[in-house]
C-alpha cells in the first residue's frame, strides 16, 4: 500500500497547482501540443513543460514526441485514484452524518 499512497500524494500535489490543474482540465477534452497547451498560459513554453514534467510524473499526463511535435494526453487511470479515495472519504463521511441524524432524531423521540 505505501505506493500507491505515495502516487496518490503525488497527485494531489500535483492537482495543488492551478496551472497544472487548468492544463488538465483542458486535457479532457483531447489531446493539444505542449505549444496549444501554452498558448492561453502568461508563462514560458519552458514554464509549462516544467508543469507537465509533475503531470507524467504522477501519471496524469502522458506525451508523445512525433517530429518535432510533442502531444499531451490525459490519462485516466491517475484521475481515478484521487476520484476514488475522495468517493471513500465521501462515503464514510455520509454514514457518519447518517449516524449523527439517527442520534439526533432519537434524542428528539425521548
């Protein structure tokens, strides 16, 4: 379990960054080139590659390099581990509010 709690932190670390999370939100909707990627951005084309360097490295992004075009994809599988510890703590969250409205009620009964 230590790695994937170690991935999982390097996704919310990741995901932390504003910029890094505007690129993934972009990257949803299908693949850009790291240029497309940098164009709305106030930051260099090095800057950017910086944050896309912490996305493949928690495995968020992927990129591939044909010519002299490097393409950024999304990949899901790294949303999913942070969509699925946030959907536990959601749940155990509800059961305990469950818990709590249960106790209230009966304290109101008596």
């Amino acid at each position: 379990m230590p790695n994937y709690e170690g991935s999982l932190d390097a996704v919310f670390h990741a995901l932390a960054d504003r910029t890094r999370r505007e690129i993934v939100e972009r990257l949803i909707s299908g693949p850009l080139s790291v240029s497309q990627l940098a164009r709305p951005l106030e930051m260099s084309l090095p800057a950017v590659m910086q944050h896309l360097q912490v996305l493949e490295a928690c495995a968020l992004v992927r990129s591939e390099k044909t010519g002299r075009v490097r393409t950024c994809h999304i990949e899901p599988a790294g949303l999913r581990s942070a969509e699925g510890w946030i959907g536990r703590q959601r749940t155990d969250w509800e059961h305990r509010l469950d818990r709590l409205g249960d106790h209230l009620s009966e304290q109101e009964q008596e």
